[in-house]
C-alpha cells in the first residue's frame, strides 16, 4: 500500500534553520527507511509566496499568484511510502515527528499500479 | 487508543522491527529457529503490556532488550543439561549485551552496520539450499518480511498446518545440518546469493499472477518481494545482480495496472495502454538498473531480463520499441541462462527486428524440444509468424493447437479469433 505522508505548517512563520544534530538525525532516519525498503520518493515545497492558483469555472479560467489565504494548513515537506498497512504508515510517522521534536503529520492513502481500482456498477 | 487500534500498532512495529530483532538474537544465540522464538516471547509481552503502559518510544531496543532477558532465562532453565560450560559461556555473552544495553541509544548509530550484517546473515541462512524450495519462501516471508503464518497460507493458497509444518521443520533443518549465522564468501557468495534472488523473484511472481477475485494477500506478494529487494539492495550494494533483480521487478510492477483487462483476460504487452504505466516505478527501476551497470562486468541474468524490460519501459509507443537491442540482449541471456523460452522470446525479438523469416527459423529449430511439447505459446507465436508470411493453412493450424493447449478461457477465444481469420485468408481477425 502506498501512503503520502505530509506535514502541515504556517509557511507565513518563517522556520529556524534545523541544528547540524537534527540534520544529521534526520539523515539516519532517511537512511534507516530507504534500508527498509519503505522510502518511494520524498520532496520538499518551495514557499507558498511562490505558488499559483488556477480556477476553471463558468468557462473561465482565473490565476491567482499565491500565498493562500489558509495559510496555517500548507503543506511543508512529503514522502511516499510503500508499507504493509495504514498502521505502519502511523508509524513511520511516528519516528519522523519525534526526530522533528513536534509537528504535524497527516497520512493519505495512494492508489498504485497494485491496487485493484474500484469496479463499475 | 482503542484495544483493536494498539493491536494493529503493535503489528505495525512488528512488521517493521521483527527481522532486525530476529537476526540480532540469531547472532548471539547462533540459532535461527531459537532466535525467532525468543522475538516472539517479546511480541508476545508486548501484546500483554503495550496496551496498558502503551507503546515505548523505542519499540525495537525494548524488544530486543526482552528477548535477552527471556534468552537467559531459557538458559537457566537448560544450564542442567549437558554443555554446561558451552551454555554458561553463552550467558555471560549474553548478560554482557545486557549491560552494554544502558548504552545502545549512543551507539545505535555505531549499530546500525552491524544491524546490516546481522540482517543479510539471515537472508543467506533463510535462503539457505539445504532447505527446500517451499521452505526457503516460507522462512524469508517470515522471519524477514514480518508475514505471519497464516498470511503466507492465504497468500499460497496452502492449509496454515501446511505452512507452519514447513517453517518448523525448516528451523529443525538448519540446527541439525549445523548451518552457520554468516554471510558466504567467495564462490560460495555467488550461489548462495543467486538462491536468495531466486526466493525474492519466485516470491513476486507468485503475486505477479495471482487474478481477479484472488484474497488480497496473493497480489500483495509482489510488495513484499519488491521490499525484500530494495533492502538487499541497501545490504549488498556491490552486487550487481541484486539491482537487476529489483529493477526488473520494478519495472514488470509497474504495469500491473494495464496487464488486465476490465473482464479480466490477459493483455500482452504490446497492446497495453502505455499510459497506465506507473512511471514512478518505471524510473526507479531504470536507476536500480544503471546502479547494476556502473558497478561493471557483463550483466547477470536478471540484469540482462531488466534489461530488456527496460527497452520497452522507455518506448512511450511499441512502435519506438527498440527491437535490435532486444534481441542482442537476448541473445546474451541465451549464452547465460539458455532455455527453451528464453529462445522462444528471443525468436519472437528477432522476428520484430528483422522480419518474420528471421523468428521463423529460430521457432522451428524449437518444435521439437520436448520440454514445450504442450507449451501454447509456441504454436502461437509460430501461427503468428506464418501468418505474417501469408502462410494462412499452417498458420491456422497452429492456432488451432495452440487454442487447445491454453487453460485460459480468454486467451482460447482470441487464438481460435485468430484462426478463423487465417481461414478467411486474413493475417488479424476484424476489429
């Protein structure tokens, strides 16, 4: 099962540069999942000042440059995993925030190639 | 939490942290059988009190740590017996762990090699061909992929008395024949890892053709193979072969999604919908392959299948297929690995790269080797061949025999479509 794992920020509150020992920490952690066989893929989102907004509606598009106006429900940085299941998603979670030392985290199923995609009625 | 939510946690730890506890008491018990079941004592104490003190915040050192203690006090309880010496020996090892155990979280970083070493020990000694081939899958699932018996029964189709019969008696195999806790070196290396590949790739295909209706358990197979893989990848990345193994599996799952029909009949790869291929997969395949080529030498057998598969992966239409490349790679897999499909395939890569002639002659070089003598891909990809030369009569009566040779009702449809087509004098049946 594929899982995208994302944690949720204020990007208008800037983020102190992590210390030398949470880099570290956080790159054993990248090591330790990749070593099991969990880590898909991982990336980081650039700030959201330099995001847009397209919107389709009545036949006409509109585009608006960013920040959002929510700007406390961002998305920081995600990481795709393949685990056995939800709860083990959970946990990696776990591991990931308490090198992080707080934080949210919020987990959402992927369908991939081996899910059997819904049948029609 | 509720109790159904801290039992499925506990799962969830387990599965992650099961294999590194298990190879690390097989290091320090040198029994692989004995380690397992000191792991699932501490599982066992884990179920009992995780859920009222909840779950430690180092899941893993805290199951290793009871594991020890219940080590020891096996110990003591056998000290009776004969080696008493060897066992008090062992115990004085043991509580020496322990005391270093106030430690681990400073040297867990310093461990983590050691974890590696630990964990492809248990590869080789669960892959190991004292043991039968069954044998083999069933111990890899269960002391390194987490799967609990009753998972590898569902997932094999087999009674669960079947499976648990299996691994007990393998665990008996590997004490009596004195199998040792290590890593081959050597040319031993190379047969040994060549078993342990065999296991992982006997594993996904296992799942590769599970079908519609099948228990979820059966195409989830293919994930713990591709797991299994991409660990060993990180264990011996110096072995080439290990990346071609994954990038092959990498890249034949990734077009599990267009492999299928909506009424679930086969669809051959070209005429796949390019587009449900997941190219997530598809590129970490081709980079498990370019790590198996940068690390030098001739390519290995699953290196030269991934190879292939890779030659396909990267043609957006089949047009683009580059079909000569194909066809030199297997001529190498013939000189590496010959066999009857291997030549099968390769008749059919040079019948796409240089006309039908030139797969014609290699096919019928075939019909008579007996271990194809009621393969059905023979007569249809010979029938496919003469009918491409406009030899409709033969051609027919290949399809004809290759309509009653399948077991796949679908596929019988399609090669008697085709037959019928022959007999109009028509190369393809009508659209």
């Amino acid at each position: 099962m594929r899982f995208l794992m994302y944690t949720i920020g204020d990007d208008s509150v800037p983020i102190p540069p992590p210390s030398p020992e949470l880099m570290a920490e956080m790159g054993r952690f990248m090591d330790e999942a990749t070593k099991a066989g969990v880590l898909l893929a991982t990336g980081a989102m650039a700030p959201s000042a330099q995001g847009v907004t397209v919107w389709f509606s009545d036949g006409k598009f509109t585009v608006t440059d960013g920040p959002y106006a929510e700007t406390k429900e961002l998305i920081g940085g995600w990481a795709l995993v393949q685990v056995a299941s939800k709860a083990e998603a959970i946990d990696w979670a776990k591991r990931f925030l308490r090198i992080v030392g707080r934080g949210e985290s919020r987990i959402r199923q992927v369908f991939g190639p081996e899910d059997v995609e819904p049948k029609r009625a | 939490m509720t109790a159904p939510d801290t039992h499925r946690a506990i799962e969830a730890v387990w599965r992650i942290e099961s294999a590194k506890l298990i190879a690390g008491l097989a290091r320090i018990v040198r029994d692989v059988g004995l380690a397992e079941d000191l792991a699932q004592d501490a599982l066992v104490i884990a179920l009992e009190q995780w859920p009222e003190t909840g779950i430690p915040n180092n899941p893993g050192a805290w199951l290793m740590a009871t594991a020890k203690h219940r080590a020891i006090d096996r110990i003591r309880r056998n000290v009776a017996l004969e080696h008493k010496v060897e066992v008090l020996g062992r115990e004085i090892e043991i509580q020496q762990e322990l005391a270093e155990a106030d430690f681990e979280a400073a040297l867990d970083a310093a461990i983590a090699d050691d974890v590696g070493d630990d964990l492809l020990r248990l590869i080789f000694t669960a892959c190991h061909p004292v043991l039968s081939t069954e044998a083999r899958v069933a111990l890899t699932l269960r002391l390194l992929g987490g799967l609990t018996t009753e998972e590898i029964a569902r997932a094999f189709l087999v009674p669960e008395p079947t499976v648990a019969q299996r691994i007990v008696r393998a665990k008996r195999t590997l004490a009596e024949a004195r199998v040792p806790f290590e890593v081959p070196r050597g040319a031993e290396r190379t047969a040994r890892l060549s078993s342990v590949l065999e296991v992982i790739y006997l594993i996904f295909n296992e799942g590769y053709s599970a079908t519609a209706g099948d228990d979820w358990m059966r195409p989830a197979l293919c994930e713990d193979a591709l797991r299994l893989g991409r660990i060993l990848a990180e264990l011996a990345p110096q072995e080439a072969e290990v990346h071609g193994l994954v990038a092959l599996m990498e890249i034949q799952a990734s077009r599990m999604r267009a492999r299928v029909g909506p009424s679930g009949e086969p669809i051959l790869l070209l005429n796949q919908n390019r587009a449900r291929w997941d190219q997530l997969l598809i590129r970490r395949g081709l980079a498990a392959l370019e790590r198996a080529e940068k690390l030098g030498g001739a390519l290995g057998p699953y290196a030269l299948q991934a190879a292939i598969a890779a030659c396909h992966a990267r043609a957006r239409t089949p047009e683009e297929t580059d079909w000569a490349r194909i066809a030199a790679l297997y001529d190498a897999l013939a000189q590496l690995a010959p066999s009857p499909v291997v030549e099968l395939n390769r008749a059919v890569a040079f019948s796409m790269a240089y006309g039908p002639a030139a797969g014609l002659e290699l096919v019928d070089a075939l019909t008579s080797e007996p271990s194809l003598k009621n393969y059905h891909l023979l007569p249809s990809v010979r029938g496919d061949l003469l009918a491409k030369l406009g030899r409709f009569d033969e051609a027919r009566a290949e399809f004809d025999r290759a309509a009653s040779l399948t077991r796949n009702a679908r596929e019988r449809e399609l090669l008697l479509e085709r037959a019928a087509a022959c007999a109009r004098g028509s190369a393809l049946p009508p659209r």
